[in-house]
C-alpha cells in the first residue's frame, strides 16, 4: 500500500492552495475542482479536512466524477490514464487537476466541461 494513501487530505490540501495561489489562481477555484473531481461541495470538503480524513477514506467517500475518465497526461512521470490502482489514479487525477488549474488552463478546460 502506497503511504500517500493513508495520508491526510488536510495535510497535503495547503499545498495545493499554496501552489495555485502562486499561480494566481484562487482556493475558491481549487475548492471548485476538487468539488468537481468528488461531489464534496465547501461544507463536506471542511468536515474531510477537520476530521483528518486520509485519501483512502476521502475518495471512499467520494461520487467521481463520470468525466473523470476523460482526465489524461502525466503526473510525477506518470500517464493518470495508465495507473492501475483505481484509489492511486483517482489521486493523480487530483493531481492533474491541480497542476491543469496552476498553468493557467481555463476552468472549463480544466473541469472537462463539454463544447457545446
């Protein structure tokens, strides 16, 4: 078992604020993806965060995303599309997320939104 997996979310979650802020992207925005990717709207997302919930228990209790499949490319060197542990993919796809919001790609974009 991987160790991110029983890592906590609020542990790492100032991280990726820190990162997209420096990006000049909001926490709203992030909190938005996140929402996106799990179903957890501000207040579910908080209630993970103070409990110390770990990755395992947070995506456990998560509803993907069905668009989540359409989320693709590389993460630490790693295609998210080709990671065969469904809880470590579904990680990466957060990750991915994440750096997608940090490099300025649009909202839509990013939240796999369908051209209409």
């Amino acid at each position: 078992m991987s160790r991110i997996f029983t890592t906590s979310v609020a542990s790492v979650y100032p991280h990726y604020v820190t990162k997209v802020e420096r990006k000049g992207r909001s926490k709203a925005e992030l909190d938005q993806v996140i929402e996106w990717l799990t179903g957890f709207d501000d207040r579910a997302l908080q209630r993970h965060l103070d409990a110390g919930t770990s990755f395992e228990e947070f995506f456990a209790d998560a509803s993907l995303n069905p668009s989540a499949g359409q989320i693709t490319g590389v993460v630490c060197g790693v295609r998210v599309e080709d990671v065969e542990d469904p809880l470590m993919q579904r990680i990466r796809y957060l990750d991915k997320l994440v750096d997608e919001l940090a490099k300025g790609k649009a909202m839509e974009k990013v939240l796999r939104s369908p051209v209409e």
